[in-house]
C-alpha cells in the first residue's frame, strides 16, 4: 500500500512537470530569439600588425623574370631522384578557389595551379596523376624547397630578386596584380581604407604594400580564407592580394567585391631549390609547350576565364 501511494505521487510530479513544460511551450513567444555572446572568434595565426618579411621589400639587384633555358634532359640528379620515387611532390595551395583548392564534389584538387603542376608531371611520367601534392601557407613556401621538403612549389608565387636568393623560379606563367576586396556595401576608393586595418597571408608580398601603398595597417593571417573570415567579422576593413585570388573569393561571397586599379604587377613562376636548375629547365621545357600547342589557354578557360575574362600566356624571357 504504501509502494503504490509513493508511485501515485512520483507519477503525479512527472505529469505536473510535462504539463508545464507543455503550457510553457505553448505559450512562447516564437519571435523570441536568443542572442549569442558578444565574443571574437579569430582564425589562429593573426598577427595583429603584421610582421612584414623582409623579403617583401623592394630589390631590383637582377633580372628577375630570366630564368634558365628550356630543355627535357631528364640527367640532373634531383629529376633521376623524382623519377626514381615515382611522382612529383609539388606545394600548393588548397584554399583559394579557382587557383589551388580542392572540389568538393569530386574529392580532388583542381584549379589553375593546380593544372599546371600536373602538366609537368606528364612531361616528367606520361600521367598527370603521377604527382602528390602538400598544402601549404605562403610562409611555408620556400622553407619547404630550401629542406627539398616537396620538389616545386606551384602556388602563386610571385618572382622578385629577394626571393631568387633563396629559390630558383621557373619562366612567367601568369601575371596577376594586387588590388583589394571589401564589403559590397564599403566605399570604391582603395584611399578610403588609409589607417584601417588590411588583411593579407603572411610571407606574402602584398604587406608592404597594404602599408605603403594604401596607407593601411597590415594584419597577417595563415592563409586566405582566414582573411576572409576577418572581413566577414569586420575585424578589418578589406583584403588585399593579387587581383586573381580576390576574384575567386568575391565569387564565392556575394556580399563582397574588388575595387580599385592594381597597384602592383605580380609574374608567378614555378619555383623550386636554387640548387635544381636541370629541374627548373624541365619545367620551362613544360610551360613552352603549354604556350604553344593551346594546353595553356585550355587551362585558363576551364578555370580563371569565366570570372576574369580572356588572357594570353606571358612570353618566357630567358638568361643569356
């Protein structure tokens, strides 16, 4: 008798809680909204200034877009070394659409650079599969040839004179042109941005320019995306990279646009170690073939071409 009084009145409590559990929902407000915490979830690796590498700085000490003569001997050490594992180890990008990222409807990577790596591992195997590739930031670009971590590096690496210091480039096989992304709803005048804060990844060469160019305080991130997330958060005012990335971002996030004139010309090359030049050979053996028999073109419509419209391939300029 008295078990069954205690289960009466357990039961009893539980129906009285349901029921106002059901009365309270009931009666809700469903315009009520909850607002989240007023706190600033940053991407890891903001530096907030920016360091600005030395490398960025100014240095007219050569010719940088004469890189070495064309050829396919295949004899240098460092190719018998890549033909002997069997593929070619390339660093890349996988962040930035339309250049080196990776489809999420297939699983593989695609994108201008990424085509372009791939073409000369078919020089290299016959197969343009015949490649593995290692995501990389800007800043990990030449530690990562200088250790012969990967054998080239194809991720929008612009050639200067400081970098040829410590890398040997490739020919020109894009130009491309810093300008800057903001807000759709932001002024079109890039000198509006002076003494705002200006995202770019660090290690690149468009920090200098966001300070002196622009008139900006340069804040560095890891990668690209990282400084997209910023100007989504409106912890900086823009971005500013070359013109071909930005594109790529802009058309993945409506509510931004690129604004202005260039105010730099960036030549990518493919780099590789400053020691590899028979490897580095083989490569403009590879992108003179991609410029005369239309492959360049071809990789340029199925990529960059429907967002920045028609281009040609740079003509190659070469030592003496």
């Amino acid at each position: 008798m008295k078990t069954t009084t205690v289960t009466r009145t357990i039961r009893l409590a539980i129906t009285t809680v349901v029921v106002a559990v059901l009365a309270g929902c009931a009666a809700a407000d469903p315009r009520h909204t909850v607002e989240p915490p007023d706190i600033d979830f940053l991407p890891q690796g903001v530096t907030d200034p920016a360091e600005i590498p030395e490398a960025t700085t100014v240095d007219d000490s050569c010719d940088p877009l004469a890189s070495f003569r064309p050829s396919d001997d295949t004899d240098s050490p460092e190719i018998q070394h890549i033909l002997a594992r069997g593929r070619l180890i390339v660093g890349v990008d996988q962040t930035s659409y339309l250049l080196g990222y990776r489809d999420p409807l297939t699983g593989e990577m695609d994108g201008f650079d990424i085509r372009i790596a791939r073409e000369i591992a078919f020089d290299l195997f016959g197969d343009r599969d015949a490649i593995q590739f290692k995501a990389m930031s800007s800043a990990e670009r030449e530690p990562a040839l200088e250790d012969e971590d990967v054998d080239l590096v194809v991720r929008t690496m612009t050639i200067n004179c400081a970098r040829w210091k410590n890398v040997a480039f490739s020919t020109e096989y894009y130009r491309a042109g810093q300008k800057v992304l903001v807000p759709v709803t932001a002024s079109d005048d890039p000198a509006d941005l002076a003494g705002q804060k200006v995202c770019s990844a660090e290690g690149s060469t468009s920090l200098l320019r966001i300070e002196q160019e622009l008139g900006a305080i340069p804040v560095s991130v890891r990668d690209w995306s990282d400084c997209m997330i910023l100007v989504q958060q409106g912890y900086v005012a823009g971005m500013s990279t070359d013109d071909v990335i930005l594109a790529g971002m802009a058309a993945q996030d409506p509510n931004t646009k690129v604004i202005g004139e260039r105010i730099s010309e960036e030549p990518y090359g493919v780099a590789a170690n400053l020691e590899h030049t028979g490897l580095v050979a083989f490569v403009n053996a590879t992108l003179d073939r991609i410029r005369d028999d239309g492959t360049w073109e071809e990789i340029y419509a199925g990529t960059l071409g429907p967002i920045l419209g028609e281009a040609t391939p740079p003509d190659p300029q070469y030592r003496d």
